[in-house]
C-alpha cells in the first residue's frame, strides 16, 4: 500500500503503485477499473480487504489494487481464500482467476467453497482460453476449437461456468462482461453486498489468443438482439423493441417471438428462487456465443455462512471443553509408534 494520503472515495486510492502488465486491449484493464471505482464507492477500508488468486493473465489482479492481496498457486485460490474467510470473517475477501485456473485444476476447490457458502466473492474470467501459457484450450473453449494443445479441434464438451455454480448451491450466481462498466459495477455491487459465496462470470477478451470470442454477442450494436437482461420480478423479454422473450416448456427455457404467445405464458425471473430451477434452464439457453445470452443475477438467496457456522462451533466447543490443545489433538485417537 502507498504512503501518500488520498482521498478514499477516488479510484486512485485503490490503485497501486505497479505497472499493470497485460497485453494492450485485453479485456482485464476494464474489470480492474469497475473494480476499483467499485471500491471507491463502498464503505469498506484498505485494512479490511484481500485479493487472493492463484495463476495466469487474471491472478495479476492482486498487485493492481492499493489492499492486502496473495498471488497463490494454480487453481487453489478458493482454498486459501476460504481458510482466511474462517479465521478471519471481517475481512473483505475477494477471489480472482481465469476458466483455466478456476475450472480445471482448481475445479474442486471452487466447487466446494460455493457448496459451504464460504462469504467470498469470487470473479471468474471466462475468455476460452489458457492466455498466458500461450493459447491453449480451456475447460470453457468451444468443441472444435483449434488451438495449440488441440490442433485438430478440440473434442471436450466445454463447462457452462454458471450451470455449474448452480448445481454446486451458490447462493449467489451472475454474469456480465467487459465492455460493459456500469453492468459490471452494480453485478460485482451485488455479489460483494451477499452473504455467502458469490460467484461471478465475466465475458472477457484476449484479443492475443481469442480475439472476438463473444463479439458476436456483447459488441454494442448487437447487444439489444444477442444480450438478455435479467431483472427480478420481471418477464424475460428483449430484443430492440422487446419483440422476443422467454417461456418454460416441460422443463426447458424457450425463446419466442412475443407476438406468437399469450404474456401470462412469458418466464417471469425470481433470482430468489430457492428451487433455482428456472434459474437453471436460463444458464443452459445459450449453447454457444452465436445464441441470445442471459446477463445479470441469475440466483440470489440465503443460507448459513461457512465461516461463522465454523466459529461458532469453536465458541460451543470452548465453552464444554475449554481451550482445546493441538498437541493432544494430534495424539488423540488411533495412532501407533513404528519401530
């Protein structure tokens, strides 16, 4: 952190004194600046915050922002991050990585702090691609995806980053994208705001190694055909005059033409669904990045939080039995001497 005394509600106040070293262009630079003016805006202070990542273009994050922060090791951001949230439930944690860093090795981990609601906020670079090992495919590139690694295509159904977090009982899923500052401000206002795990997917580009991945979908002059806001409590309409919405037929999220159905059968959102099922079929509407694309928070609900259920089992357990003692822990139970 700078010595140099600035004023908290500026973005300069959270922005460190290193040189940001990503590639010119990349989609990074964008979900840095949201989060730091981000920051600017909430009534949380230096002290109080961390970034954990663990590796590759997105795990730079931590040296970027003017708080505590630790660049861990593939993958296993979610598990430092989550012993940190239990040993110290003030703090203001948020966990960056990329769809190779989260998604592959790091998979596990990341299912499970969303499955324990651990209170985190996590921010899931999704560019299709591995980008700083140099453009190999990743666990959310498309079949047929010619890369280094898969010069013949690749041949791996890709994850559906927010089908996932939803079957692993996030209470809090969303997407947004790069290009969009103020959608990206208020998704990541949210999340942060939520108690428990948070997950969010970014849309970002890597104008290196996947240049124009999701033009087809978040560039402004096709975002009112290709982009669907979703908004509590209201239908699931878009389109450039709302001429398209959505309905839920035998299980499934449908797009129609408005003027082909009766409103009452239009799909109103409930992010607060417990159930999520709806939430569910919206996350699988899109089957690729040339069909109509949901955006926004996809489920929102509460649960317990990990981290205090966890201290709270430490304040029951001292109160019966007092302090406990690690030694005695450790020589506790079945164990033996080898001779």
């Amino acid at each position: 952190m700078t010595d140099v005394q600035l004023d908290p509600t500026k973005r300069g106040y959270w922005t460190s004194d290193q040189e940001v070293r990503w590639c010119p262009g990349c989609g990074d630079y964008g979900i840095l600046a949201a989060v730091q003016f981000l920051h600017a805006e909430l009534d949380v202070k230096r002290e109080d915050t961390v970034f954990v990542s663990g590796i590759g273009c997105a795990a730079r994050f931590p040296y970027y922002m003017s708080t505590y922060g630790m660049h861990t090791i593939h993958g296993r951001s979610p598990a430092i991050a989550t012993g940190l949230a239990v040993s110290r439930p003030d703090l203001n944690i948020w966990v960056v990585g990329g769809d190779g860093d989260m998604l592959s090795i790091g998979g596990n981990h990341l299912i499970h702090a969303l499955r324990r609601n651990v209170n985190l906020t996590i921010l899931l670079f999704n560019n299709q691609i591995y980008g700083l090992t140099k453009g190999q495919y990743s666990p959310t590139s498309e079949v047929g995806k010619v890369t280094k690694s898969t010069p013949m295509g690749s041949i791996d159904r890709p994850f559906n980053p927010i089908s996932l977090a939803l079957g692993a009982g996030a209470t809090f899923v969303a997407r947004t994208h790069d290009l969009d500052r103020k959608h990206m401000t208020e998704v990541f206002r949210r999340a942060h705001e939520h108690k428990g795990a948070s997950l969010v997917e970014i849309y970002q580009n890597c104008n290196v190694f996947n240049d124009g991945a999701y033009d087809s979908i978040t560039k402004r002059d096709v975002r009112d055909e290709m982009m669907i806001d979703l908004v509590h409590g209201e239908p699931v309409l878009f389109g450039a005059e709302r001429q398209r919405g959505v309905v839920m037929r035998d299980g499934r999220a449908e797009i129609v033409e408005i003027a082909d159905v009766d409103e009452s059968e239009l799909l109103v959102h409930d992010q607060a669904d417990a159930q999520s099922v709806a939430s569910m079929a919206l996350s699988m509407l899109a089957s690729d990045n040339y069909t109509p694309t949901p955006f926004g928070i996809f489920r929102s609900v509460d649960a317990p939080e990990y981290s205090e259920a966890v201290n709270q089992q430490i304040l029951l357990a001292n109160d019966r039995q007092g302090p406990g003692d690690l030694k005695d822990l450790l020589r506790s139970g079945a164990t033996w001497t080898v001779s």
